[in-house]
C-alpha cells in the first residue's frame, strides 16, 4: 500500500511541474513548454510555424499552419529536412554527428524556442529574441544539432528560437513549370526561413519576447542566409540586427546569389536535372516519393552532366539584387551587424572578404563589429591530429554553451572562453553592442576570440 501511495504521489507531482508550465496561444493554437536541466528555463521543441510542404504544397511558398485541437505539448523535436547527413569516419560526422541522424521528412517546418521560464505567458517582459539558421552548404543540418542549445542565452535573458528549412533539391529547385505557376520559383528554403521569422514577429510576445528586436544570425550558409535576410525586400524591415559568422563578406561570386545568372538559366538547369530522374512534368515531380526526388541530381551525374548544386539565387521577389550591390546601394537593413571568421575557415569565408565589408559597411554609417576566432580545438590519443585548428564551425561549442557535448577535452579556459562569447554574442542581441569597439574605415578593429 506504501509503494502504491508513493507511485500516486510521484505522478501527481509530476503532473503538477508539467500543468504548472504556461499554455500559450499562437499561430495554430495551444502549446505548452517543458523545463530544462537548469530548472529555470522552458522550451518548446517542435513548434509547427508553417503547414506541411507535402503533396501540392512541395514547391510552394509556406502556407499559415493547420490548426490544431487541444493543448500541443511540446517535448519532441520535429522532424528535419531529407539530407545526406555527415556520416561517421568523416570530420564533421566525427565532430558533430556521432549520435547519428534524426527522423526525415519533407514535413520538417518546425522551429524551437528557449525562454527564461519567469517571462513565458507575460507579454510585457520584452526581453531580446535570437533567431539561428544553420548551416550545411543548404544541403544539410537542422536546428537542434549537438552544438545549438538555449539554454546559456535564455539564462542571459535573450530568447533563442532554431529553425529547420527545406534542404537541396527540395528547398531551392528552379523549373520552367514552377515559375510559370508561380512567377518565380526556387528559394523555398529561404521563404521559409522569412516564414519563421514572421511567426516569431507575431508569436514571440507570448513566450516574453519582444517583436521588435529580433537577431537573426547564422553560421556557414546560415550566414549567407543571414545576408540574404538583411538584403530580401520581404524579410529586411522584420530584423534589428544581424550575426555573421564564418559566411563571408563581400566578393563571393561564387557562394552567393549572383546577379549574371538569371531565373531562365535556373530553372533550364532544374528541368534537365527532373528530366534526367524521369520527371518530365511537374505532376510527375509533386507525384514521385521523397527518394526519387532527393536521389535526382545523382542521376544528372550518372549521366556526365556535371556538379550541381541548388542554392539561393536572385529570382526577382524573394532576392531582388545581389549582397554587394545591395550593400553598396544602400538598400541592405539599416541594423548594427556583427560579422567573423574562424582562423581555419575556408577560403573567402575569412579574411579580406570580411574586412572589406566592414570598412564599406562603416562608410556609410551604419555599425559592424568584427571578430576572428583563433582557439585551436583539443584533441586526444583517440582522434586523428587533424582533427585540432580553429576549423569552420569550431565557434559552436562556445557561443553557444555546449563544451559539455562534445568529446573534447577542454579545459577550465575553454570554459571561460564560453562564457566570454556568450556574454558577447546576447549583448549584441541586447543592445547592438557586443562589448569591443566597431570597426572604422580609417581605425579598423577585429576582436581575438582566444585561450588566455
């Protein structure tokens, strides 16, 4: 009778910890959060901001999400987008994927949201938000990777929200049939990534967020991402500032959308890679299962056509111009920008590229914050030597809390490092101010992220 009583005792507390969190309205309808580890801060994973794109809604600009019935719980991650992955044996397998690949699916429009637990359900707490896109050369990723947590920043009281967006084939395809339905097509990932950026405008109140200071930041293509969002007459007036980190500057032809490629070019490459997969019609391609369709640019290689990759590009609504001219003539949000690299980054991702921005950037009056991270990661006997440098993505375990995730060792100052990046990225988020001087034309300045 004891042990009966303890196990009714032991379900109504849990029932109490659980009903005592906050239910919310937002788009679709009721959710609820859970607490995390540190008990003082309630996420809510997998939030839908926008329907399904299955069926006839593949290649389509997100839809308004479906409501639902009842109160959503939300202790489940969503689904991510179809992706190859980073497997095992290979660096970033090792280094950020060893606990292997969640559940796919095309119905992967999901986003998830940290906040300090006291300010959730009180509108009027207004604390700073924080929208992150991922990288993975907008072929793979997803936002709730080993590295990405809120934890450390809803703790700093800034409300972080991750996102997933449609990936490769099915996130960025251009098709003659797609624009003559649409008037443009490809950039799907991108107008989903606009789209959680709405819901945020319109939702983030509830959770204690401020609608009008939203940072949208990124890393890798997340950063191009973030370029494309400060320069997209769709999405440029729904942020107040932006982070850019290890996404390059200014001069990417070739990593960003370009203004000599037009629609027609696009969409003539899409219909030969559908047409090569036997998808001749555009009911053929909304009719053919998730594989054939995340399998056809390996049936344009099979047949010597050459590498292809879909990506963002110029299509005339959603990206209108390219990021240089953009800048240069001024029609770029008018927000503060915080912009770095990594020692070891690749190519164009660092150095000039960056530099240059920022000295443009400043001329025409507008704040940029520059930063270079110089830690080379730990190793040990068990990993390969080449798996040490201060590599393209080595920033995530600290800016965003998570050492503890990893395999590395890390030491006390890696640990101090965290909290000083920390500290730095949520006070840009706070206030457009990171902690170090802006960068000047004529007194450029750079901040050394670094052991001590």
């Amino acid at each position: 009778m004891k042990r009966i009583l303890l196990f009714v005792a032991l379900g109504a507390m849990a029932a109490a910890c659980h009903t005592g969190n906050p239910v919310l309205n937002v788009s679709g309808g009721k959710i609820q959060g859970v607490l995390t580890d540190s008990s003082d801060v309630l996420v809510f994973k997998g939030i839908p901001y926008a329907a399904p794109p299955v069926g006839e809604l593949r290649w389509k600009a997100p839809q308004p999400v479906p409501a639902w019935e009842g109160v959503k719980v939300c202790d489940n991650f969503g689904p991510i987008a179809p992706q190859p992955g980073n497997a095992p044996g290979t660096f970033y397998g090792d280094e950020f994927y060893w606990q292997g690949t969640p559940d796919q699916s095309e119905d992967c429009l999901y986003l998830n949201v940290w906040a300090p637990a006291r300010t959730v359900g009180k509108s009027g707490a207004k604390l700073p938000v924080a929208m992150w896109i991922h990288g993975g050369a907008f072929l793979n990723g997803y936002g709730y990777e080993v590295t990405m947590d809120g934890d450390a920043w809803a703790r700093r009281d800034v409300i972080l929200v991750t996102i997933n967006y449609r990936l490769g084939t099915l996130g960025f395809l251009s098709h003659p049939e797609l624009t003559a339905e649409q008037g443009q097509s490809g950039n799907y990932g991108t107008m989903d990534q606009i789209a959680a950026l709405q819901w945020i405008r319109d939702n983030i109140a509830a959770f204690g967020g401020d609608p009008d200071n939203i940072t949208v930041l990124g890393q890798s293509a997340g950063a191009m991402s973030v370029k494309n969002l400060l320069i997209s007459p769709l999405s440029r007036d729904l942020l107040s500032k932006a982070i850019i980190q290890s996404g390059g500057g200014v001069g990417l032809r070739n990593m960003s959308p370009d203004n000599t490629v037009t629609q027609a070019q696009y969409d003539t490459l899409g219909k030969a890679v559908m047409d090569a997969a036997g998808l001749e019609s555009l009911d053929a391609m909304r009719a053919a299962s998730t594989q054939t369709v995340f399998e056809a640019t390996n049936a344009y290689l099979a047949a010597g056509k050459g590498w292809v990759m879909f990506s963002p590009h110029l299509d005339g609504k959603v990206l209108t111009e390219d990021f240089d001219h953009a800048l240069r003539n001024g029609t770029m949000a008018q927000v503060p920008v915080m912009i770095g690299y990594n020692k070891d980054d690749m190519g164009m991702l660092a150095g000039e590229s960056v530099d240059r921005f920022c000295a443009l950037r400043d001329s025409l009056g507008f704040p940029v914050y520059e930063y270079e991270f110089l830690r080379e990661l730990p190793t040990d006997e068990a990993h390969p030597a080449s798996a040490a440098g201060a590599f393209h993505s080595a920033e995530l375990w600290y800016m965003f809390g998570t050492l503890k995730n990893s395999w590395r060792p890390f030491t006390a100052a890696d640990y101090a490092l965290s909290e000083e990046m920390l500290d730095a990225w949520t006070a840009f988020c706070k206030a457009g101010n990171p902690g170090w001087d802006a960068c000047r034309y004529d007194k450029p300045f750079k901040k050394i992220f670094d052991i001590r």
